[in-house]
C-alpha cells in the first residue's frame, strides 16, 4: 500500500469540492482530490447541468407549438429523445471535461476511488485497482447527498425512478406520476409535460413548492393544469405494486383510497447526506442526528482541521451555497481571515414560470410578526414580458415598514434566475427599495419590473395603478 503526503485532502469534486481544491492550489497548497465516480460530482452529470438541458429542450417544444399567435406557424414537430438525450450528455462532458482541466492545470492531483478516514490525520482510497493512503494537514469533506428514500419505494430506475433514472430515460413515458411537490419533482415534471407525458403530481403538504409564498406558487400551478398535469395536494401514497410495464399506486386522501396506473413512478422528497461509510468516528468529526456534519462560520469541523462543505454541511443544498462554503474554507486554510457571513442566499426553481427567490418572505414575515411593505409589480404590464410572449409571473419585494431596507426578493415569472442576482446585491449591500427605484433600469427589458415593483413599494408607480393610500 503506498503512502501519499499532501497538504490538503478534499473528499468530493462537485462545486463544493473542486472550487475548493482549484482556491487551494491558488493560494500555494499541495492538493489531492479524490471522487469516487465522476469529477463535477451530482450537480453537473446528474443534477443541476442535465435537468436544465433538458428543461430547455422541453421549452423549446412548447414554444414552438404556440407561435401561431405571432405569424409563426410549425408542423411536423417530432422529438428524438435519443438524440436529446445524446446532447444532454454532450453538454454535461464538455462541462466535466473542462473541470478535470482545470483541476489539473491548477496542479491539483485527482485520485478515483473511496475514501475513508483512518485517524484524524490519514484517509485511505480504495478503487478496484488499488488502495492508497493518504497523510494530510487538512481534509475537506465534500461528499454532497443523494436521493432520500421512501420505505417500500424500491427505486429500480426502470420503473420507479429517483431523480438519477428520471434525467435518463430513452422515451417519454405515456403516464407519470411525480412522488413529491418539491422543486425536483417539479423541474422534472414539468419537462415531462413538455414533451408529452400526461403527469400527476402527489404532495402530502398542502400546496407544491412548500417553502414558497402562495401567490407566486399559483402562477406556476396554473400553467401546469393548462398542460394538463393533476395536482394531488394533502395527499399520500400508500402502496405501490409493480406490473410487468406500469405501476400501480394506492393513495391516501381526504375522500377515501384511489388507484391509478402509471407507465413510471419518479420519486423526488429530498435528499440525503452522504456521510456514512467515511470514518468521521475515527477523525473526531461529529455528525448530527440526520446525518449532516455541524461547521462553524470557517466550515470548521469539530476536528478543527477537517472542514465541510457543500450538501454535507446541511442546508439549504444548494450548488452555489457549497461554492461560497468551498471558497472560505480553501482561504481560511490558507491563512486568510475568511469568514461565511452571507447575508442573501438565493434560491431558483426553473419550472415554467421560474421561481427565483432571496431573503426573507411574506409568510415569515408574518410568522416573525415583522411590519412589512409590500410592493408587487406584475409581468403582464411589462413591455419586455409581453413581446416575448411571457405575460405571466409577478416580482414581490418585502421590506421593512420604517427603515425601507429591502429584506425579501421573490420572483415568479421568465428569466427570474437571472433577475433575481439584482436583488441578492441589494440586501447583501444592505440597500433601501428606494434605491431600487431611483436606479435607472434599461428599456425595454424583464429588470424594469424589479424597478417597477419598487416604485409600487413606495406608493408612485408609474405602469399600473395604484391608488393613493
């Protein structure tokens, strides 16, 4: 068994993972990366890259059906989901591809294999190949999660899927029944519906998208009913029986049992962290009763020499959350005084419309008994929205009644993952909705509405009436 020194240790190449090794090398540390399967773990082969790729596909679809209205009229349409699914792939190893030369141009060492910790200073790597030891000054682990499961789900990627199964199929399904009302299931139910799946959609909250202010939430459910999807909320799934090609689903609602039939079951109610089988015991890292591992604001562990970041380090599980976490930890081992001291952690869910949203929001607020303003501006009196055929959605912004300070950003509507980046400056910038407002936005575009809803805020707005208080 050879024995490897090296400065630095990180355990896991997604964005947590290789952004952290690529600021480690910058700053003059000897890196080993090991992973275990793919270099850009879940986020770019399996999440993140991939669902959006073919989110996109999936838009260009429907667009395409409904440019009747605009002189555009297209017949023949037919899709090759194998051929989308070959350039979904293109896409995610051009992008993997260009992270592994990255790495190594950064002179950073990737070894493939499992890792485990043997002491707080020695980890070992095994691959089918060979075993390795490694002997570090500092490791970061960045081992990200995986689909959670449902006792009695026996998820085969044939026919119950988890998210995995559900970026990878070779045709669109007739039936689909999407287990969870959260953004994946959402993401990828929509994409489905796109492509001419007939979906159901079973959630045991009381509204899909949990965590988001209902107003923005019906803008999407709306659209999804247009496309015939059945949303099945206050609802649970009792039983599943496997036939020889479709499921059978019992569920649990408020009027009784109902069985329906579908061609395949995708599974998506959260995720889990991956933190067994590493060792952790034998470093001295602690990790709490759901299985994440508990940092400080330097993403230290309780081994103060092992850090965490990413998905393992607990909510919310979000790429660029593990990012910034990569960031500091890499400068705080460097020697610099970094600190994680985020103020505004944005959060996107790219069903149709998209969902972006920072801070806080109206139902916390109210849940916190904060005085409020509220200022909503709509799409549909957007010139930008209305040229381009996206006249629904809506921009809300919370901010504090006697202050001014914007507190909350939320976004319902086309292209709020990209608007909504104005928003986290400001509160991170501690900005006022009146400065929001007096910045000149240009014309015409979808970034007037973030101007527009300011102006509502603070009583003049200009595009829609509001009547004076």
């Amino acid at each position: 068994m050879s024995v490897i020194q090296t400065d630095v240790v990180v355990i896991g190449s997604g964005p947590a993972g290789y952004v952290c090794a690529i600021r480690l090398a910058q700053l003059g540390k000897k890196v080993t990366v090991v992973e275990k399967a793919d270099v850009g773990g879940v986020c770019l082969n399996r999440g993140c890259i991939p669902s959006k790729a073919l989110i996109h596909a999936g838009t260009m679809m429907d667009k395409a059906k409904h440019m009747e209205e605009v002189g555009i009229t297209v017949s023949g349409m037919k899709l090759d989901f194998n051929k989308l699914m070959n350039w979904k792939g293109d896409v995610v190893k051009k992008l993997t591809g260009g992270i592994a030369q990255l790495l190594k141009a950064n002179g950073c060492t990737v070894i493939q294999g499992d890792a485990k910790f043997l002491s707080p200073n020695t980890i070992e790597v095994k691959s089918s190949a060979v075993s390795q030891t490694l002997q570090f000054k500092n490791a970061v682990i960045a081992t990200g999660s995986r689909p959670a499961q449902i006792p009695g789900f026996d998820v085969d990627q044939e026919l119950v899927l988890d998210s995995t199964g559900g970026l990878s199929q070779n045709a669109a399904p007739a039936t689909m029944l999407c287990v969870g009302g959260g953004y994946i299931g959402m993401e990828l139910g929509t994409f489905y519906s796109k492509v001419g799946t007939k979906v159901t959609v079973v959630e045991a909250g009381p509204q899909i998208l949990g965590i988001v202010d209902a107003d923005l939430v019906r803008v999407v459910e709306k659209n999804l009913k247009k496309r015939g999807v059945e949303i099945l909320t206050s609802t649970k799934v009792k039983a599943v029986k496997k036939g020889a090609k479709n499921v059978e689903v019992t569920f649990e609602t408020a009027e009784g049992e109902k069985k329906q039939t579908f061609d395949k079951v995708l599974v998506t109610i959260g995720r889990t962290p991956n933190s067994e089988n590493l060792g952790l015991d034998k470093a001295g890292v602690r990790v709490d009763s759901k299985g994440f591992v508990p940092t400080n604001n330097k993403q230290q562990t309780s081994a103060v020499h092992i850090y965490a970041i990413g998905d393992i380090a607990g909510q919310p599980l979000l790429a660029h959350k593990g990012s910034k976490e990569g960031m500091v930890a890499a400068e705080v081992i460097g020697g610099l005084n970094t600190t994680y001291d985020v103020k505004a952690m944005p959060a996107v869910i790219f069903t149709d419309p998209e969902i972006a949203s920072v801070g806080i929001n109206e139902t916390e607020a109210k849940a916190k008994g904060l005085q409020v303003n509220i200022g909503m501006f709509p799409f549909a009196a957007n010139g930008r929205a209305l040229s381009v055929q996206e006249p629904d959605g809506m921009v809300k912004l919370i901010s504090d009644t006697k202050k001014g300070t914007l507190l909350g950003c939320h976004i319902v509507g086309v292209e709020a993952s990209n608007l909504i980046a104005e928003a986290t400056l400001a509160i991170e910038m501690g900005a006022h909705v009146e400065d929001l407002a007096l910045t000149v936005h240009p014309h015409p575009t979808l970034s007037e509405t973030l101007m527009e809803a300011a102006e509502v805020a603070l009583g003049h707005p200009i595009h829609i009436f509001k009547p004076k208080r």
